[in-house]
C-alpha cells in the first residue's frame, strides 16, 4: 500500500508552523480531520469557545481547499472514531500536536497505544510552546512554582526553533465510502448560537482564523508594542496585542510571535523598545508558565494548589454572583469589565484582574465559579491561563498574588482608565458624570446626578458592598483560614 497519512487536528488551527502537519503532508497524500469531541469526559468548550472555534475552522477549511486539500469533520469520541478511519484509509502515518491538560494527555496516550498496536506510526509534535512543560525544571530537576526562575530557566534554553513554514500543497487521501459516511457539514457541528442568536459583539469584535492572527500580529508590531510596557494596563486604549483567541487556537504559534517580534525589533521595523519587547514575550512567557502549571497539576482548574484553601469560608450568593455576572455591581470599572466580556468575549487584562478580585474578595464568591463564567463567555478561554490567572488573583495558586492584596476598583479605576473613557463605553446609562465621579458615582451629589441623568439604584445600581466592609470580611476570612 503506498504511504498515506492522517493529521488530526486540535488546537493548532493552522498550516503555518504546524510541524505535525508538515510531517503528514510529507509523508504522502493526507487526510486533515476535525473531530468535535462533547460529551465525553472532557469539559466542554463555553459558548463563545464554540462561535470561535466554528469560525477558525471554516477558515482553515477554505485554507487547506485552497492548497488542494480537504478538512473532514467529525464529531464523537476520538478515541472510537480514529482507529476505525485509519483502519479504512489504510493511513500508516498519523500526526498531531501535543495538548497538556490531563483529560487531553490521557486521552492521547490511549487513542497512540491503539493505533500503534494496530500497526501505524503515531508521531506528536509541539505546536503550541517555546517549551515543553517538562523540558524546563529545577535544578533538582522538580517543575517549578514561581515565574521569575520559571522564565529565567526557559530563557536559559536559547531561542525557540524558527518557525517552519505553510505546506504549499496538501494532497488530499481519497476518502472511502466508510470514512465519507461518518463526516458532517461544517453547518452540523452546529457550533454557533440561533435561538437567540448573541453573537453579534463577536461578529463586530473579532476575524477568527490565520490570515487574520499574522494581520493581528503585524499590527501590534508596527504599533502598539511602542509603549507597551506601561501602555498594556490601560482599558481605554487599544495598547494589546489581543492575539489571545488566535493563540488559544492555535491560528497562531508562540514560536511565531517569539520570532516577529525580536526581529521587527531588532531591525527597527518596530519602533519599539528593547524592554516592551521584552516585557510582551515575557507576557508570553506567563502563558508558557500556565501550561507549565496545567500539566503538572492537571486539576488546576477545580482544586487549590495550595491546599489551605481548602479551609477558606466562602458565601456563596446567587444574587451577588448574578450582579457581577450581568456588570450590575454598582462598581463601574467591575461592570464595565463584565459588559465588554459579555458583549465581545474579551476582557483587557487589568480589568480582568480587578472583576476577580471583587469576585473573590469584596463579595467572597469562590474563584471557581470566576473561572466557570469566564470559561464560558471568553472567546481566550484558556485551560491553562484561566485557572492559573484566578488562582492566581484568588492567592490560591503557585506564585500567587498574595491574598491580603486586596485591588480597589476605585482607585485602580482612577489610575488606569482616569479620563473614564472605557467606563464611559460600556456603562453609558453613568457617561454623563464628570470625571471625578465616573469612578464612584454614588457620591455624586443630586444635581450631579440629575444633570448626569442617573437614578442611584435604577437607573445605575448603588454599590453591592461598602469595600471596607468587604475588605475587612476578606481579611477576616483568610485569618479564619490561617489559624484552622
Ligand atoms: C482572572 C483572569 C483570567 C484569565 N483568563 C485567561 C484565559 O482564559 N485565556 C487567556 O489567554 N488569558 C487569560 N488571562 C490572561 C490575560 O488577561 C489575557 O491573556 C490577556 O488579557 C489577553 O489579551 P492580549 O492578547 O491583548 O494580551 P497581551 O498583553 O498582548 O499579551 C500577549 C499574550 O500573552 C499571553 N498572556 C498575557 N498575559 C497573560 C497572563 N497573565 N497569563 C497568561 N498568559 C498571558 C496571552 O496569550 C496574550 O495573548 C486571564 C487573566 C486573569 C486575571
């Protein structure tokens, strides 16, 4: 039987830098396969998640059609379907990026001792990481727990391999009345939201796909990366790279990112400076320590990684939990958060930290149901990066924030949106204040209000919680949590 291949693809929705599908396409004719995987023991994918998805893997279809190939889409259990369309492919190569988180990694290790018992050759290669998580260690050869040594150690490993590479052409396996048989539409993966249909924030927000992650990219490049330094803690300017969904899909590679951005720096293509550039790869350099985390404490996501949590006392509140959830919390720099994210999947990432501190601090809501709504309306929403992030802001996580470090919207809302340009865009009904009351409208006074045209309590809720009182339950809390 001449050779032929299979790549199956996950999170790495792209041709360029995928050495996986190089190898495959190297290899002989290959069929490129989508399998949507619900229903099994992995956690399924939040619903912004799947409007993203839905929209990558149209663009990589209409990618790989135009290099001759074809992407197949499935959907069920990998572990039931790969081995039956190998078996009727007769394909004796099969590719595919690694995934960390444990359900994944299980899963892989059981879907490659199958088909290698059947007698394929299974080869994984890493699409996602500068590193691997196991490739950087302690001296003692332990994973690591605090980032500052964590990116020393990575840095100390050299550059990251150059990226390879799109394949020019993919030609394609001639599928088999069987494997024809099991493949849906891209319309059945049934992906995007109708009834209602709230997609449209997403649809203004965003352009998922490769194409659009290297435009991404080369703007960032040729613009905000200038200033990045000091300008990537301010919401009311676009001064990110948001290249954060295109990387959780894998549109995008770190290796890529790590490469563009050293060399538009290095030959002034950029005009930014050495330390914003280093400052961004070493945001990157966060996400590498995420998954780092994630693999080597696969229930990152549901169990403190520091198990004197374990103690913490919680109150639970449905209605404050709601408030937060909706941007009603009487906080505009909170509810602003809460509204860009509701609206178009993302959240800049100073407000990200200030929403989950109120969350878990102000109103003692447990970080695991933060992390769950974020899962769910994040079009980022990260395995890795999510967990560790609330953990993170929670003080439960490694290298936590310490959790007596208490954010005040107010005065982080003056600080880094202190014109009150980006409460001003998400929370309208309170645009009419002045300034030096957007960020705490109740003590305006009642003319203030009436010009602003805002009723405390209607037309704007009045503050959930006094934040000294719920500083105070905090603090109280965790020294519960000490002495138990
Ligand atoms: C509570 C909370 C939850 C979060 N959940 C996610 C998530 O689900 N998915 C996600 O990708 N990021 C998450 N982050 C991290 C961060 O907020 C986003 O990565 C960032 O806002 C994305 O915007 P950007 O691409 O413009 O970032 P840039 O500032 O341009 O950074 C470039 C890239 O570096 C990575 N990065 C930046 N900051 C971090 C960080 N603190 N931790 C890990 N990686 C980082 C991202 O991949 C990002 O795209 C979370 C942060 C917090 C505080």
């Amino acid at each position: 039987m001449p050779a032929s291949s299979l790549h199956w693809f996950r999170d790495d929705l792209r041709l360029a830098d995928n050495p996986a599908l190089m190898a495959a396409v190297g290899h002989g004719p290959t069929l490129c396969l989508y399998i949507l995987d619900e229903g099994g023991s992995r956690r399924p994918l939040g619903g912004a998640s799947r409007w993203w998805l839905s929209h990558s893997l149209a663009a990589l279809a209409a990618a790989i059609g135009a290099r001759g190939g074809e992407l197949i889409f499935m959907r069920g259990d990998p572990a039931a379907i790969l081995p039956r369309v190998v078996e009727a492919t007769g394909a004796d190569l099969i590719t595919w990026s690694r995934r960390y988180d444990g359900e994944a990694v299980a899963l892989d290790s059981r879907i490659k001792a199958e088909l290698t018992g059947a007698g394929a050759k299974v080869a994984s290669f890493n699409a996602a990481l500068l590193n691997e998580p196991w490739q950087v260690t302690t001296k003692t050869g332990d994973p690591m727990k605090v980032f500052t040594p964590y990116w020393r150690a990575a840095r100390a490993r050299g550059e990251p391999a150059p990226p390879v590479p799109a394949p020019t052409r993919i030609e394609p396996l001639k599928c088999p009345a069987a494997v024809a048989a099991m493949a849906v539409s891209h319309a059945e993966l049934a992906l995007e939201p109708t009834r209602p249909d709230w997609a449209g924030g997403l649809r203004e927000a965003w352009a998922p796909g490769e194409e659009a992650a290297a435009e991404r990219l080369g703007e960032f490049l040729s613009g905000s990366l200038d200033g990045y330094g000091e300008g990537r803690d301010r919401p009311d300017r676009v001064s990110t790279s948001r290249l954060s969904p295109h990387l959780r899909f894998g549109e995008i590679g770190s290796r890529q990112i790590w490469h563009a951005t050293r060399s538009a720096t290095e030959s002034g293509e950029a005009a930014a400076s050495a330390s914003d550039s280093e400052k961004f790869l070493s945001e990157i350099g966060w996400r590498e320590f995420s998954y780092h985390l994630l693999f080597h404490n696969p229930d990152l996501a549901t169990r403190n990684f520091n198990p004197r949590f374990d103690a913490f006392p919680w109150h639970p509140d449905k209605a404050a939990l709601k408030a937060w959830q909706r941007g009603l919390t009487g906080y505009p720099i909170v509810d602003a958060g809460l509204r860009q994210l509701w609206t178009t999947g993302w959240m800049h990432n100073r407000v990200r930290m200030i929403a989950a501190s109120f969350l878990i601090k102000h109103l003692l809501i447990d970080w695991r149901q933060g992390e769950d709504w974020f899962w769910d309306t994040l079009v980022d929403a990260d395995p890795a990066s999510n967990a560790a992030s609330w953990q993170w802001v929670a003080g439960s996580g490694a290298d936590a924030s310490p959790y007596y470090r208490i954010f005040n919207p107010v005065t982080q809302g003056l600080k880094f949106d202190p014109k009150g340009g980006y409460v001003r865009r998400w929370v309208p009904e309170i645009a009419g204040l002045d300034d030096g009351l957007i960020h705490e409208p109740w003590k305006a006074d009642a003319e203030a209000l009436r010009r602003a045209g805002i009723t405390l309590g209607e037309s704007y809720p009045r503050p959930l919680v006094d934040l000294d009182v719920g500083r105070r339950r905090a603090l109280d809390a965790l020294a519960a949590t000490r002495s138990a």
